[in-house]
C-alpha cells in the first residue's frame, strides 16, 4: 500500500509533466531543460513501476503501450463532423458573405482559420479526461482512433484547469492532426534509407499513421494537431466562435496563433490575400481559409444542409497545378541505391516557382500513369515538396512519344540493378557505388549503427567531396593530418572523431548488420537475423528460404538480404571492415521462443528492473505492453501484484513468477 507520501509525491510530478508538456508542445516555451524533464519522467516511471495500482490512464507515461488491435472499432459522434461547402474565388465568397447577411438579418463578423491539409478528428474529454478519440468518417460515425491519438504530445490526457475557465463536464473538440513539412521531409528521408516506400504527401502520411492496428507505430510518427472548434458541450456555455478559440488554450490545447476575427468582407479578404501569399513559408500545408460566423446564436438561427452548416465555408486556394511537355527522363541513383526517374520538364511557373524537373518516383508509377518522353502532362507542386505528374493529357499525342523503361544497370556505377519481387523500387545493390556513399557513411555511423559521434550528414559530404572516403572501410584509415584539413575541423575536433571511431570497432552484431545498410533491415531485423543465424558469415551464406523462415523475415526481406550478399563487392566491404579491426561477439543462435511473443509485466521485481526485463524480452524479439488483454501472451508477477494480475487471470493468460520468466530468458 502506497503511503500518502507517495501518493502526493505522483500526483505533483504528473501536474508539472503535463504543465511542461503544455510549455513544450503548445506553447513551444519550454521552461525547464531536457534533462530535468527526463529527471521526473524517470521518477514518475520507478514509482508508477513500485506501485501500479496507482496507474492512471491520464498518467503522462500511459501515452505508449496499447496492444496491437484486430481492427478499428467505430464511435458515433453526439454531433454530426460536417463537411464544409468549398468556394474558389471572390465572387463565390461574397455571394456567400450577402448570402450570410440575408439570412442572419444583420451585419455579422466571421472567425477565419487555416485549412489545413491533414485529418479532422473529435477529441471526446470527459470531466477533463481524454475518453474517446475518433475521425469524421461520415460524419455520423467515424474510427476509433483513442489507443493512436494518445501517443501525440500536443494532444492533453488531461485537460488544465484554471480558475476562470472551469472545465466542462463534458466536451468534444475538433482538430486537424497533420505532419509539419520539415518533420516529414526528415520522415521520408528516415524510410529511403531503410528502404521502404515513401509517404506521396503529408496528408496521406498523417491519415495512416492514425489509422495503425499498432499505437506503437503511431507513436513513431511526428504527429501534431492544432484544435479549432467543438461540438457537443455539457456544463459550460460559449457565446461566439472567438470565445472558443481563447478557451481552447487555457484548458491545454493547441490552437493557431494565425486565426483572426475578421468584422467585414473587406477583412476577410485581406486575410485570405495575407495567407495566399504566405502559405509557400508556413511550416504545414493549408488549401485555404475556413470563414465561420462568429456569433453562435446566429450559427443555431441560420441551421445547416444536409452536408454542411449554412453559416461556414472553405474559401479554397488557387490548384498549385499547371501544364508542361516531358522533354526526357532521366534517372537519378539516391543515397540508398534507389533508382528513381525525374522527368525533365519545358520550364513552367507554379506558385511563383519555375519547375524544370518532377519526381516519377519508380517504374510503376510511370506504368500507372503511362508517362512517356514528349508527352503533355499536369504537374503539381505543393508547398516545397518535389513537384509531381498528376496525369497525362492522351488527348494531345502526336504518336512521336517515346516510352520509357529503368535501365538495367546503374548509370552510375554499372552493377547489374535488381529489384524484388512485390517491391515497386529498383535499386543498385553496389554499396561502394559513388551516388550512395555519403548516405551510406551517415548511415553506418548513426547512432543505431556504429554510433560514431560527430559523423553526420555535413561531415561525410566532406569527407567524399575531398576524397578521403570513397568505401566505407576508408573510414578507419582516416588520419589527423587528413582531418584538419577539412572545413572547422581543428586538432582536437579530429582527434576526437578518431576516438569515436576507434570506440566504434567494439560493436554487436546487430549494430554492424543494421550499419551496411541492407535494404529493409532496420535495427528489430538486425536483431532477428544476429539472433537466428549467430554471425555475418552464416547469414552470408543462407537461402532466402532460410531467411525467410525466421518469424519476423518475411520473402521480400529475405530476398533483400540474399541479394546484398549475393553481390561481390559488398562481401569484400564486409571483409574489409572486419580486417580494419571491426570486431562483434559471434551469438549463439537463439531460439524463437519469445520472438512475437507479448509480456505485461506487473508488481516489483527482484533480480532486475522493469527496464531491463523489457529489454531483454525485445532483445529476444519480443515485445512488452502496459495493458493485459486476450492478446497478452505472459504476465510476469513480481511481489505486490496489481490489477494487472488479476485481470490475466480472468482472460486465462499464463502468469509467470520471476523465477519462471528469468528461466524462459535463459532457454531463450
């Protein structure tokens, strides 16, 4: 049983963690360091661990950790999401404001707000806590998202409380959870580098990361939101749409700085002209303005359509869309060995930008959309992202159109190209070839690789643009005198990047895999493939049957990892590191008894910690949830179990002691 003190000690540093979240993620003013955040994060985490019966859903550290789900479940909203009805210049959006007019019998102010390119969800808080989350879907009845929502840090568990703005009993917001670009640009460039497809926009990004069966994969994504209205409310009364939007922040919500009340048609207008010509440097993407009534007495007089209110609209802005001829294609080798065609494009202005060149991402997609040279085609540009061929325009063939085809060597370094079956990419499996090394040196010195400090995106340009690197071997035989000679590298900045790398060559196994950079082999596969084959040779010389057969390796991976090995030249990469002194304990190969397996972990453990008993159950390929459900696979008892415990004995799950668990380790 927990003393008061402790209890106490819980309930404050939830208070401050959620206070310096709100410093953190809304306000973006943080108020103490990282390491003083992390201090209490920790603290809360031992107690919470020492005492789970004090867990609480709203606990800043239950923002992880749901199962995995079957499927999505549905949530009937207490008041219809409607969509809004879109205008697209200013003729049609006066005749909506005198429209306004007119039915309202009054002049009548508007709130105007960001349209932003993302998914609209309903947050459902009751008596200040997060219960429900779900998205519009069609507008009646939307997904229940809550296990995925809870993982995104501008989004409160628990709602402020400040004295002259009660919270209500209860109350649904409205929002936009959305990507910012340069957040998904970093995120996209994560992906090329392990080799999975890229997400086509922020929006798509955004929609299937909320959509996951897994919230541990949500989680993994840099999700925001900003809130811009509610729905249904119970306990508290709003006047006007403005009242809203400065009550949304004291309770702990994100709001846009940008929205503005606008008092007439002329303001709304300047507004529109205002975000139109700045929409190129906002940090997320928007397709126009959403103009509201102000007044809410007014909104409930003027009533709704069957798919929209009457009192809002969504002013749109102009398509970032033009027409252009596809003067060649070319093809481009990334960081990554992908091979993408560019089509080269008749200069064309979009958005005030001249565009030369769009992305036609891989051969399927120039396939899908039969792209061929010389054709007449739309493009796209949104915000600064690689301009895009929405369609062809067949109607304007002249029969000289040449199709195109990937070549089947690389044009830069002429290995033979290979592409996977069920796998849209083409890539070069070369890995001293030259269009990749410099993402491949960031790559294997990445924290999650051989974790070199001070080896990143600048200083690897450098090093190939001088010529010191041209393999990744070369990395080891760098000297002093090579490294002062670069660009703000003194004696001692060089001198500890050879410590660095010196440190480097005591590694694991499953760092040094993760490192080559081994197209679909991220650290959990690395993991899998030390564990299931001991060592680099024997994974070198396994079948892609074998690879396949280790649960978590699916064919594709598989194949992948044939295919690297397959290739001379990265065999002789491998070699070499291992000659320049790269040195990792050869494992035994393991067992699979815990891979895929999932443990709760419940009361105080002896013999380790919870951390370490979570670490080593991933370690073995498992994983670990804070929550039992029919899904759990072992709850481990400690002393003092909680509900935990006796929730696994209701659904039947097996329940461990300590000494079981650190026996199935050992087998394992």
């Amino acid at each position: 049983m927990a003393s008061k003190q402790v209890r106490q000690e819980i309930a404050k540093l939830r208070e401050e963690l959620r206070y310096h979240n709100y410093r953190y993620y809304v306000l973006d003013a943080p108020v103490v360091s990282d390491a003083e955040y992390d201090r209490m994060f920790r603290r809360l985490e031992e107690l919470e661990a020492e005492f789970p019966d004090l867990v609480t859903p709203d606990s800043p550290t239950q923002r992880v950790g749901a199962p995995p789900r079957e499927e999505l479940g549905t949530v009937q909203h207490r008041a219809p999401m409607l969509s809004l009805q879109s205008v697209y210049d200013e003729e049609e959006f006066r005749h909506f404001v005198d429209t306004v007019i007119a039915e309202a019998g009054e002049e009548v102010a508007f709130v105007g707000e960001p349209k932003y390119d993302g998914l609209a969800v309903s947050l459902v808080y009751e008596n200040g806590l997060l219960t429900v989350a779900a998205t519009r879907g069609d507008g009646v009845t939307g997904e229940d998202i809550t296990d995925n929502v809870r993982t995104i840090r501008t989004v409160p568990l628990k709602l402020l409380a400040p004295d002259d703005v009660p919270v209500p009993e209860y109350l649904e917001v409205r929002g936009e959870i959305y990507i910012p670009l340069e957040q998904f640009r970093e995120l996209n460039r994560r992906r090329e580098q392990a080799g999975e497809p890229l997400f086509a926009n922020p929006r798509n990004a955004a929609a299937g990361s909320v959509r996951q069966l897994d919230s541990n994969i949500t989680a993994s994504r840099p999700l925001s939101i900003y809130v811009y209205g509610v729905g249904a409310v119970a306990g508290y009364d709003f006047a006007s749409e403005w009242e809203v939007v400065q009550a949304l922040p004291r309770w702990g919500f994100r709001v846009d700085e940008r929205n503005r009340v606008c008092g007439n048609v002329a303001e709304c207008l300047d507004f529109y002209r205002h975000l139109a010509e700045t929409r190129e440097q906002l940090p997320y993407e928007i397709d126009g303005i959403v103009f509201k009534v102000n007044e809410l007495a007014v909104q409930a007089r003027m009533g709704t359509r069957t798919r929209n209110p009457r009192w809002a609209v969504a002013y749109k802005f102009p398509a970032r869309q033009e027409t252009t001829r596809v003067e060649d294609i070319l093809v481009s080798v990334g960081r990554t060995g992908k091979l993408t065609p560019v089509a080269v494009l008749e200069p064309v202005e979009v958005s005030g930008v001249i565009v030369r060149r769009a992305s036609l991402h891989n051969q399927d997609e120039v396939d899908r959309k039969d792209i061929r040279i010389g054709d007449v085609v739309i493009i796209e540009r949104a915000g600064d992202v690689i301009p895009q061929v929405v369609k062809v325009i067949t109607e304007k063939r002249t029969g000289q159109e040449r199709p195109f085809r990937l070549p089947d060597t690389c044009p830069v370094c002429g290995t033979r190209v290979l592409r996977s079956e069920g796998d849209p990419i083409t890539r070069c499996p070369n890995i001293d070839c030259p269009a990749q090394i410099e993402g491949r040196i960031e790559h294997f010195a990445s924290r999650g690789g051989m974790d070199i400090e001070g080896l990143g995106e600048k200083l690897a340009a450098q090093l190939v643009q001088s010529g010191l690197v041209t393999r990744l071997p070369d990395i080891y035989d760098l000297t002093t005198e090579q490294l002062i000679g670069l660009e703000h590298m003194a004696a001692k900045s060089a001198q500890n990047l050879l410590d660095a790398i010196a440190t480097s060559r005591q590694t694991s196994l499953p760092r040094f895999l993760f490192s080559l950079g081994i197209a679909h082999v991220g650290e959990h596969v690395a993991r899998l493939l030390a564990e299931n084959f001991g060592s680099v040779a024997a994974i070198a010389q396994a079948t892609p049957d074998q690879l396949a057969a280790v649960d978590g390796i699916g064919p594709e991976i598989a194949t992948s990892i044939s295919q690297f090995f397959a290739e001379d030249r990265n065999r002789q990469v491998v070699r070499d590191l291992l000659q320049r002194g790269v040195e990792f304990a050869e494992t035994e190969a393991a067992s699979d008894a815990l891979v895929g397996k999932t443990f709760v972990f419940t009361g105080t453990l002896a013999g380790l910690s919870r951390d370490e008993a979570s670490a080593e159950v991933q370690r073995r390929g498992g994983q670990v949830t804070s929550s039992v459900s029919r899904r759990t696979d072992y709850v481990v008892a400690g002393s003092d179990p909680g509900s935990k415990y006796t929730r696994a004995q209701e659904l039947g799950v097996t329940v461990l002691t300590e000494e079981q668990f650190q026996e199935l380790l050992a087998k394992s």
